[in-house]
C-alpha cells in the first residue's frame, strides 16, 4: 500500500486490508472515509488505475513449489490482453455528504468470476467534490486483488462408442421385426360422392371389403351416398366398409282389375305412375260404364317412379245368376219385395 501526504481537503483514508483473496470470484474490502476539516464535506471514493500484477501460481501438484530454484519454476502466461479490474468494482453510494471530525464505511465489491487468475491492483482514492479538481490532491491506497487460478479440468474419459452402436443395431433389429410382424391398420378411403365403380376400386386399392346397399333416392343412380367406417377411420386389413348407393325411386303398382277406369286411372297417378290404354280396350277411358279388366304390370309389382301401367277396360255387363227355375224378374210373383231389396247391383260409376 502507496500513502500519498496528507491531502489538502483534510480527508483522510484507511482500508480494512490491503490485499483481499476473491474466493468464487468475488470480495470486498471496507474503506474507512473521515472528514477531518471543521465543515462538513461531499465526499467522493472512487476506484482506478487497475493493472494485471503476475500470474496465478501453478497448480498443486508434483513437488512443492520451495523445491523448484525460482529460475526453474513453472510458469503460467498472462492473459493477454489482460482484463481491467477496475471494471469490477462496485461502490456503495460513492459520493457522501461527511460532517466535520465524521468517519464513513464505504464497501467496494469486486466480482471477477470470469477473469482469469492472476494478481491485480488498483488504486482507490477519497476527494472533496467542493473543491475544484486542481486543489484536490487526495489520498490514494493500493489494493491487490488475487484471483485463484482456474482448476484443471479433468481429462475426459473415452466413451465406449461400440456400446451406442451395438444398442443402435439391436433397435433397428427390433424395429424391422416389429414392423413386418406388428399388425398394420389400414385407413377407410373416401367414398362418399363418387361413383360405386370408383368405391369399388377405392377399396381394392387400400386391401379392403365392401357391402354394397342400394338405396333409393333423387341422386344419380350410382352415386355413394354413405360409408361406414367414415373416411380416415383406421382399420384392420380386409375388414368391410358398408356403401350405400343411389338407384331410381320405385313405388308399388295398385291391383286396379275391376275398378272404374276413371277411378283405376286417378289411384296410379296418385302413386306416381303414368296411364296408357291398351289398344285393345273397347271403350275410352273416360268413359262412365267402363271397368278395368287387364293391368300391366300386374298389381303388387314394384317398378320406377313414373312408370306407365297399360290397363284393358271394357264396358260394364250386368249379369246376375238367377235359379233356373226362376221366372224373369220383372213378371215373377213368387219373388217377395224383401226379397228384391237383398239383391246388390254393383257400382257403375255413375
């Protein structure tokens, strides 16, 4: 430690030690400011002139370093450029306000965790901000900062390389056998929309079954109107999609054998289906006397809505089985009036 003469501002300086070991990197040291003129001063403590001092000593290790003659010692090279340790000081409240005869602890820290081992020194110095700079001398202590060397890093065992390449082969083994023995699912194509020839070969493509329903419905025929699994469903191999597709609406014919042609006509087209008269009708269709005697498609057949059913009318003949040994009705006496009200003409239509 350098002491410089009594400074004019009347401050004076003393630190808690002059040589401080940062341990881990850091320390810190006390410096003891005093006030010693008969008014109170602004005090300012501030920290300079670092420089790298000498290298860390060697390592332990070998023989003890009083056994080496000081030209043969081992020597560690300084860093180079070499860090300024006055960037890493820290001061508490620098600049103080100290009454006259007053005494301040100031604590300056240093961390240096990343600087290399080494001696360092720098200089710290007290001065009155009252006075221009010229007037103030100042006090100025040397404190040496030792920062331990770094230890040795411990040279790095081989890695058995041959057990992360055995361990590798036995998983691409496993791997390979669990792929060609693991049972595979298989994705449900998309269906709906398409064709029930493009259903088909959807399904042949991805190793799949299918059932195929028509339904009836306004699509065009052929037309896959549903699926089950759902498109993206995963699946065994093999396993049955059900398909809907579209046909042509059907309906049911009406047994219209015996009714009155209008009556036999209005019931078809009430079902949807279309009218044509047989060629071979002996009467029209519009005509009141007349009755179906024939029907193609036959009733009870289901065929396209809009089919035509040809029908065979014919005029109505009243007929009626009486007793051979019955009188004609109109001179019979031994036919009652009861007996006459129980007979049941069928309906002509008119």
């Amino acid at each position: 430690m350098t002491d410089q003469d009594a400074p004019m501002s009347q401050i004076e300086m003393t630190l808690s030690s002059s040589r401080i070991e940062l341990e881990d990197g850091t320390g810190a040291v006390t410096a003891s400011v005093t006030n010693a003129a008969a008014k109170p001063q602004r005090v300012v403590l501030r920290v300079f002139g670092g420089e790298f001092v000498a290298p860390p000593k060697p390592a332990t290790g070998g023989a003890p370093e009083s056994e080496h003659p000081p030209s043969h010692r081992p020597s560690v090279p300084p860093p180079d450029p070499p860090p300024d340790p006055t960037e890493w000081a820290t001061i508490d409240e620098s600049l103080r306000t100290i009454p006259a005869s007053a005494t301040e602890q100031y604590t300056v820290s240093f961390d240096a965790k990343s600087a290399p081992g080494g001696s360092y020194s720098v200089k710290l110095n007290a001065y009155s901000a009252d006075e221009p700079p010229e007037a103030n001398s100042g006090q100025v202590l040397t404190l040496e900062l030792v920062v331990p060397a770094q230890p040795a890093k411990p040279e790095p065992k081989k890695f058995p390389w041959w057990i992360v390449a055995a361990a590798a082969g036995l998983v691409v083994v496993i791997a390979v056998v669990v792929f060609f023995l693991w049972p595979r699912k298989t994705e449900v194509p998309l269906l709906t929309g398409g064709t029930l020839e493009q259903a088909q070969a959807a399904l042949v493509a991805a190793g799949l079954g299918g059932q195929f329903n028509p339904v009836e419905s306004t699509e065009p025929p052929e037309t896959v109107l549903s699926q089950d699994p759902e498109a993206g469903t995963e699946v065994e191999p093999e396993s049955i999609v059900t398909v809907g597709f579209a046909v042509e609406q059907t309906v049911e014919v009406p047994n219209v054998i015996g009714q009155p042609a209008g009556a036999a006509r209005s019931g078809l087209q009430d079902s949807g289906l279309q009218v044509a008269l047989n060629p071979a009708s002996t009467c029209s269709i519009n005509d009141s006397g007349c009755i179906v005697r024939g029907q193609l498609p036959e009733g009870g057949e289901r065929v396209p809505v809009g089919s035509t059913v040809m029908l065979t009318i014919s005029p109505f003949v009243f007929t009626f089985p009486w007793p051979t040994d019955v009188c004609t009705v109109i001179f019979c006496e031994r036919l009652e009036v009861d007996e006459l009200e129980r007979i049941e003409l069928p309906d002509l239509g008119r």
